[in-house]
C-alpha cells in the first residue's frame, strides 16, 4: 500500500505532521462514542492491527504520517469520552434540584451585571442560604430582576429572595438547546426576585468585571438606547441592548459578525497594537537598524490581546479567537511568520482538545473557514520561505507605483471578502438557516468602516475609560457617530428584496462533506494543482445537495415542539408536505420560538412550504409564532375558530392574524364541526368543536378540536379545551377512541376529565408543558388519570420534542434524549418504543412510565 504522491506532498504542504493530526483529532471527535471496556479494547486493537498494516505497507517517507493519524485518532476520541463525562461545574445544578421551585432567602456576591431593555441581570456566585453553601465558585447564579431597580455592581454582597431552578430551555433535536448553552458559561441555576435585592458589604473581587460595568454605565449617560446597544457590544461584550429587530436588521444586510467580540475585533487589537508598538519601537535610536522588531513587538502585543479578552468577559468566540492571535503572535515572535497554516492548525487542534463540542458549533466552523480562506487569498500553506518570491515582492514594491498598489490591495480585498462570504454562507445556512445576499456588496464597505474608523476609536475609549472622562466622552460620541451610518445602511439593506432571506441549508452531513472538499481544495490550491481543486469545488458544491433526513415515504410523522409552557405540533404527510398545529412559544424582544424554534425544525428537516397553519384559539401560547411562519414560509391554508363572543383583546388578536395570512397569500378559513378535508396523501381531517353557532365566552373552550386520520391510526388535537367543552363534544357523539391524545390545556385539572379519558382511550397521550412552570402542570391527577386509562405518558417538559412514526398499522415514538445518544453516528435514532395496536409490551424504560 503506497499513498498517491499528490496526497503525501499536500500533507507536507500543511506542515507535516500537523495534517494528518488534525484529521485524526476530527475524526476521533467524530466517532461513535465508546460507553463500556469491550468498547474500548476494540478500538485500540483496530488501531494497532491497523498501524501494522500501514507499516508493513508503507515506505519510510510516508510512515511519517502514520504516527501522527493514530495520535490524532486517539486523542480525538479520549477527549470526546472524557468531555462527556460529567462534569462537577456542568452538572452542578443536580444538587440544587431538591431546592428547585422553593422560596428562600439567599445571599451572594455579584460577579457580572447586564442591563437589558426590561430587565437587570445579576450573575452570582457563592450564593448561600442561612446554613449552607448552594453554588460555590466559579458557577453562576443567574438572577433577573423584571422592571426592579437595582444598583448593585460586581464585587457586592446582595440579599435577596427568590424561587431558583435548573436552567432550562427548549430541547428539540437538532436545535439550539439554551440551558445547555447556560451550563457551559456557568450558570448552573437561575431566578427572578420581585423584590429589589440589598447590597450587605462591597468586597475587593471581580474588578475586571466593576470596571467593565463602569464602562456600560458611561455609555447608558452618554447615548440614547438606539445607539448603546452596538457601542456596548462592541465595548463590553454585552448586547443586552440589541433586540431582536436590531440582530435582524443586522443579519440582514451580512453584518451582525461586526457586533461580536470574535475574530475580527480580536484581528484588529492584535494589528492596532502590534502596528503601534512597532511605530513606538522605531523611535528607539538605533533600535530599527541593529534589531528585527517584528519578533519583540509580537510578544508584546500578547499580553495586550489577553486584556482586551479580559475586558470584553471572555466569551467563548473571544476566547477561541484570542487563542488564535496568540499562536500566531508567537510564530513571529520564534520568526515562523511564513507557517501560518500550521499556526491555524495548532489553533484549531488545541481548541478542540479543550472543548471538542465546538466542532459542532457554529462559531468553530464560521470562524476557521474564513480564516483558512483568507490564508488561501494572502498567502502561500508551505512552511518554506521562497527566497524567489521574497525578492519578488521587494522587486514589486520598488518599481510599482503606489497608486497601483493600493488598487492591487484594494482588487484582492475585494476577490477576499467575496471568497469568504461564499465559503461561510453554506455554513450560516445550516446554523441559522439564512442567507444575506446583500452582504457580498456591503461588507466591502462595512469592514474597512469598522476597521479603519470605528475600532480605533473603541480602542482609545478603553484606554482612556480610567485616565480622563473628557477625552473617554469624546472618544465614546465620536464612535457612536462612526455607528449611525453602519446601521442606517444596514437597515436600508434589509428592506431591499431579497434582504429576507430564509433558506432550509445543507444537511449536517452534507455541510462536513463540503468541509471536507473545501479543505482538499485549498490543499490542492496550495499545490497549484487547478484541475484537482476545481473538481474538489464541484464535490464541495454538490455535497451541499445532500438530502435532509426525512422518514420513507408512505409515513406520517408528527413532532410535537418543546416550547416552553406553550404548544405547537408538526405533522408531515406521507407525500412530504407539512402543517403545523398551533405555533405558541417564547416570545420577547430578544427571541421568537416561530423563528428559533418551530421554523427551524422545519428547516432542519427540508420543509419548504406549509400546507395548512391551524391556530386553535387566540391566546399567545398557541399563536405567538405564527406571524414568522407566515413570514418564512408559503402557508396555503390557515384554520381558525370563528369565536365572535370571546374576549376583545383575543378576537383583535386573531383578526391581525387573518390580515397577515392573506397579506401573505394564504387562505383563511374559519371552520368549525363538521368541517373537514380529504388529501390525496391519505391523511384526512375532520373538525370536532367548536360547533356552527359558536356561543363559548372564553378562548379556551373556544378552541379548535381537530383530528387527522391515517390508516388505522387517529392523533387529536384538542387545544385548551375545558371541562364544558370536553361535555359539549361527548354529547354530540363525535368522540371516538384516537392511536394518540394531546392532554388538553397541557394537562389542567380543569380539563381530562373522566368521561373524555375514557371516550378517547388512547395508546400515547403526549403533554406539551415547560420545566418547572408557575402553573405547575401537568396536574399529578390528571397524569394519574391518562395513565390508568392504558396511556402511555410522555411530557416535553421530561423528554424535550417527541416525535412518533407512522406507517398506517405501526408507530414508534424517539424522545430528544435517544436522539442525542446517537446525534455522532449521523444516522437516525432508534425509537424509544414502538408499537403495533396489539403487541403493547415496551421497548424501553420510557416506555413503562
């Protein structure tokens, strides 16, 4: 076994051993975990049996890359194994369960602060209750404090009262999970306090933290809100100021990545400093001419990087990207400039050593991409400085006037910034299932903005924060002003057609194969082998096509969200088309569940169009999502209830509803029992309550009750029905037993009353709640109830998103849990439990709940 030359001189091209490094590492991440010794003892024997084949093969040359595939393999996979583990700091919220939900008195000390439009964030360590410690350092207390004013800063001691709980969020597979994103800053618990909590003593800790606080109290007396929220992102890492409208309208126009402390302010600290630096270094007589500065300026300019990290909180995309700066300060420091490559690939290597979860992470891979293709545009992957091309480029700079350098500069920071937006964009595609088609002409204009204007004067705010107010107050005004230009072209941008731009993305599978050809494209680039790396830019373009996982067709699958204390199903056809049943969720000026949740999972799984949008009744907890639905998508019906005698506030809310949906060219339908369509796809629905002449006074009880039909399988969806809505329909006789029953009005007491439970008789009863609402749902005697009737249980607020699978005779339901045992092998995940209508004997521990 020999490897083809092309192949052995690209690895030597990226700095031999590094590559194959790398590779390994990645591919050990990315393997099936290992979860017992057989498991273990199988690898290492497959690696060995595999290591003496390779140099039984190999000739000497190319055994070097044997060793460092195998290290990389196994490093990769120790790494993954041990990340997932638990974790004291992770997982440290375990122990607060048992104190979850009660009120108490506690105390703690305030290690950050975040003032939002609404709120006052307080992030608390060593909080305590009379008698013992709850959360030691270095995990966080999340503590909000809705429109109570609080002048507590880092370092204080605060009392206060409040009901803590776990951090929690929706868990969906595939999607974004925000108690887990809690966890991994630090925030083990969180709590609202209803009263102002009261500073005790004010202690010598967390001055980095004080004085960044100081620093947004600056801003909040200098500038109206509509500009703090950019110069506070920009300065402090805070963007508790920027709104959803804000983030959008930047996203839009290709630009919100200048808002995030990441690579680029990172970059430009790095380069103002090391440019100023050296300036300074030059003024020391004789210094320039004995002395090479660029090596003691790169290590100066170190530390000055590790500041502003510390400055800006040590986020994780600044701290990946502080990372970076700091390996390739240090290989000019060691005069390895020209090795840029293998300091990208250290950077890369090291960073999943200690947090092998970014590989998945967007900012991991948006953030190597574009510098990997910014290398490709700049510079040359080799570790060999060519003396032919040094003395070119001197040749160039002597006989090339400077007006055509600057248009050469110019040329390539154009062919750059049009490269790196199209190698990203598949990538923010599938992340945040969005493209911006305006930012390949305004990022040319934004950077340089930022860069040349905008940075250096945040830069001078920093310093001069603690020397002189005046100057800091001049510095802060003059880059507000640098801003208003930035975001009122941003804004123009998003209204152009086009500006809104939602998109399903590549598949996961897909988006890695691309990576992949993507990275032997530059390989091949870097060789100057053009036929090779246009043929790896076809591959990388059609491995972008690959499909998104979807059930066989001939099935219906039924997903119901987790939504927080909210609803919203989705239910796809056998022929592929997709409706969604209530579409309730989170809803602030920070977040919309019909975008981040329910949009997404439709995106995640290829949805393009929505047949039917059924609102139940009008209350936010079943419709808040559906304004971006109707945005995102083309939506051919929409079923409401015609309800004229609810309340105003609701029948406003639903007339706004219908004059979106036909602004937006769907078909509004207000139906009602007895209404019902047949599709071709074998799926039929029929409308059960409310009846034709609607008296109900409340939106509960006025809610739609649908049921679709499947073969022999029935789902029904009885909204917020009542007690005198679940009498109304048993009356009229139209209940008959259903394969599945959503608990209505997520399982109050004031609903599943004893005749309905019987009436339906359900195999699956699924119940849509949040974690440890204020409602304290589900009613232990209504679970109580469903279960006795032969249910099986399952709860979102328990399992995440549960999805059940249907071929017309049998269905199987996975839970998000099974589906995260299996989210690496890149295949779906077995069901939790099956079943067939007879055989009901369970599948899993699950299953027996």
């Amino acid at each position: 076994m020999s490897f083809p030359p092309h192949l052995l001189k690209c690895a030597r091209a990226f700095t031999l051993p590094h590559a194959p490094l790398l590779a390994g590492l990645i591919a050990g991440i990315l393997a099936p975990p290992l979860e017992d010794k057989q498991s273990w003892e199988w690898l290492l024997g497959a690696l060995g049996v595999l290591a003496l084949v390779m140099l039984w093969r190999m000739t000497r040359a190319q055994r070097t890359i044997l060793p460092a595939l195998l290290l990389g393999v196994g490093l990769g996979v120790m790494t993954a194994h041990l990340h997932s583990q638990p974790n004291p700091h992770i997982n440290a919220s375990d122990r607060l369960n048992a104190a979850a939900g009660q009120k108490q008195s506690l105390t703690g000390v305030v290690a950050e602060r975040e003032t939002r439009f609404d709120a006052i964030r307080l992030y608390l360590t060593d909080v305590r209750t009379a008698n013992r410690l709850l959360i030691p350092q270095p995990d966080l207390l999340q503590l909000t404090l809705y429109r109570i004013p609080c002048a507590a800063r880092p370092g204080d001691l605060i009392s206060f009262t409040a009901r803590i709980k776990p951090p929690t969020g929706s868990i969906n597979p595939g999607l974004f999970d925000y108690g887990l994103w809690q966890r991994q800053r630090g925030v083990v618990a969180t709590a609202s306090a209803r009263e102002p909590p009261v500073t005790l003593t004010s202690q010598d800790r967390f001055a980095t933290a004080r004085w960044r606080q100081s620093l947004s109290a600056r801003i909040a007396a200098r500038l109206p809100p509509e500009q703090r929220g950019m110069v506070e992102a920009l300065l402090t890492g805070k963007r508790g100021w920027l709104d959803r409208s804000g983030r959008e309208r930047l996203q839009s126009a290709g630009i919100f990545h200048l808002m995030a402390i990441s690579g680029l302010h990172v970059g430009l600290v790095a380069g103002w400093s090391f440019f100023l630096l050296r300036f300074f270094l030059t003024l020391i007589p004789g210094w320039a001419a004995r002395f090479d500065l660029k090596r003691p300026t790169a290590l100066l300019t170190i530390p000055l990087v590790l500041l502003y990290g510390e400055l800006t909180g040590w986020s994780l995309p600044t701290t990946r990207a502080a990372a970076m700066a700091a390996i390739f300060l240090i290989a000019i420091a060691l005069n390895r400039a020209h090795q840029s490559w293998r300091a990208l690939g250290w950077a890369a290597g090291l960073l999943l050593l200690w947090r092998p979860d970014q590989l998945t992470e967007a900012g991991f891979q948006l953030s190597f991409v574009a510098v990997a293709t910014l290398l490709a545009v700049y510079t040359r992957p080799g570790p060999e400085v060519n003396p032919t091309l040094h003395q070119q480029s001197i040749d160039y700079v002597r006989d090339t006037p400077r007006w055509r350098r600057w248009l050469d500069k110019s040329g390539k920071f154009l062919l750059a910034s049009t490269l790196v937006g199209l190698t990203t964009a598949p990538v923010a595609a599938h992340h945040f299932h969005q493209l911006a088609p305006w930012g390949f002409a305004v990022n040319p204009i934004a950077i340089p903005w930022v860069s040349l204007i905008t940075m250096p004067l945040a830069l001078a705010t920093l310093a001069l924060h603690s020397i002189s107010d005046a100057l800091a107050n001049l510095t802060l005004n003059g880059m507000a002003l640098t801003l208003q230009p930035l975001d009122a072209l941003a804004g123009w941008v998003a209204r152009l057609p086009g500006g809104w731009l939602r998109v399903s993305g590549p598949s996961a599978i897909g988006l890695g194969l691309a990576l992949a050809a993507l990275f032997a494209a530059f390989c091949a680039h870097a060789l100057s082998a053009w036929r090779p790396a246009a043929g790896l830019l076809a591959i990388t373009c059609a491995a972008l096509l690959w499909p998104h996982p979807n059930p066989t067709p001939g099935r219906v699958q039924l997903t119901l969200l987790d939504v927080g204390q909210a609803q919203s199903a989705l239910l796809r056809d056998p022929h592929g088309g997709w409706n969604v049943i209530d579409a309730g969720g989170y809803r602030s000026r920070y977040f919309d569940s019909g975008e981040g949740i329910i949009s997404a999972a439709l995106w995640r799984q290829g949805a393009r169009r929505i047949k039917r949008l059924i609102i139940s009744h009008a209350q936010f907890d079943h419709m808040s999502g559906a304004q971006r639905i109707l945005r995102n998508f083309p939506v051919g019906q929409v079923w409401m209830p015609d309800a004229p005698h609810i309340e105003e506030r609701y029948r406003a809310a639903m007339k706004k509803l219908e004059t979106l949906a036909r602004a937006n060219g769907a078909a509004v339908r207000y139906v009602a029992a007895g209404y019902g369509q047949q599709e071709a796809s074998g799926i039929s629905w029929r409308v059960l309550h409310p009846g034709p002449n609607n008296q109900w006074r409340d939106s509960n009880n006025a809610s739609l009750v649908v049921e679709a039909q499947f073969a022999q399988h029935k789902f029904l969806f009885p909204g917020d029905i009542e007690e005198e809505a679940e009498q109304a329909i048993l009356a009229r006789g139209e209940i008959q037993p259903v394969t599945l029953a959503l608990a209505p009005h997520h399982g109050s007491r004031s609903s599943s009353t004893q005749p309905w439970v019987e009436a339906l008789t359900p195999q699956l009863t699924l119940f849509s709640v949040g974690r440890l609402n204020r409602f304290r749902f589900p009613d232990a005697g209504v679970v109580r109830r469903w279960s006795q009737s032969g249910a099986r249980i399952v709860r979102t607020d328990e399992a995440g998103g549960i999805t059940l699978i249907s071929d017309g005779a049998q269905w199987c339901v996975t839970t998000t849990a099974q589906w995260r045992r299996a989210w690496r092998l890149g295949s779906p995940a077995a069901p939790d439990f099956c079943s067939t209508g007879a055989d009901e004997s369970p599948s899993s521990p699950l299953a027996a709940r």
